[in-house]
C-alpha cells in the first residue's frame, strides 16, 4: 500500500470547510487512494489502494444516531451550504445524520460521491469538482 492513514490525516487537517474539498481530493488521490467510503455514525473511513487493498481511521468521534427517515430535500440544502464553506465537517457529519444519510462513497477514478441512506441504498451521486 503506498499512503498511509497518517498521510491522509495531515491532508485531511487543511480541509477548513466543504470548499477546500477538491483539493483535498486530489492530495490523497496523488498518494495512491483509488476510492474510500465514509461512514457519518462515528467517522470511521476506510481508503482502498488501486489493489483493493485497505486502511481505515477507526472512529473520529462520539456515536451519531442516523435518521432513519430520509429527508433529501434537506439534506441537498445542507450539502451545498457545506460545499461553499457554510459549515465544518462536523457539522456536516451531524447534518448527515439527521437527514438520514448513513455516509458516502468517493470514487477518485470517476470522481464521483456517493451518498447512501442507512439501508445502503444510493441516494445521491455528485461529481466531485476538479480543481
């Protein structure tokens, strides 16, 4: 495996808010990571190289409960605030929860997010800006 979990921490510590994602992206993506998927109930990431091989961060912080109602309309509305700078992780990751999204999945080869409801079922895929 060429990245480490540590490598992508420090990228991950210049994210300031949705808006510094893109280069977020394209940090981990130049240190070998092929796709990851997110999970908002506790934080824990898991990074896979171009052989499927995988790390994880393990959980990053306190247990949040997903809706099990899903509220699309409201979450899209909280995705974009998000997206131009409007709210930190956190925040985003509470605003996940609450509006029933169990986590996403980036493909960094498509450059595409995945967002996935608590039944595993995809409910919205964004592409993700180039820089």
């Amino acid at each position: 495996m060429k990245f480490t979990i540590e490598e992508i921490k420090a990228e991950h510590q210049k994210v300031k808010s949705g808006a510094d994602f893109p280069k977020y992206i394209q940090a981990i993506k130049n240190l070998g990571v092929s796709h990851y998927t997110a999970y908002v109930k506790d934080g824990n990431t898991e990074y896979f190289d171009a052989e499927n091989q995988s790390a994880h961060t393990g959980n990053k912080y306190e247990t949040l409960s997903i809706s099990e109602n899903l509220n699309l309309d409201n979450f899209k509305t909280r995705l974009k605030l998000h997206q131009q700078g409007g709210t930190d992780y956190p925040t985003f990751c509470k605003d996940c929860a609450e509006n029933g999204v169990e986590g996403w999945k980036m493909d960094l080869n498509k450059m595409t997010c995945t967002y996935f409801d608590a039944a595993g079922n995809d409910i919205l895929i964004e592409q993700i800006p180039s820089l």
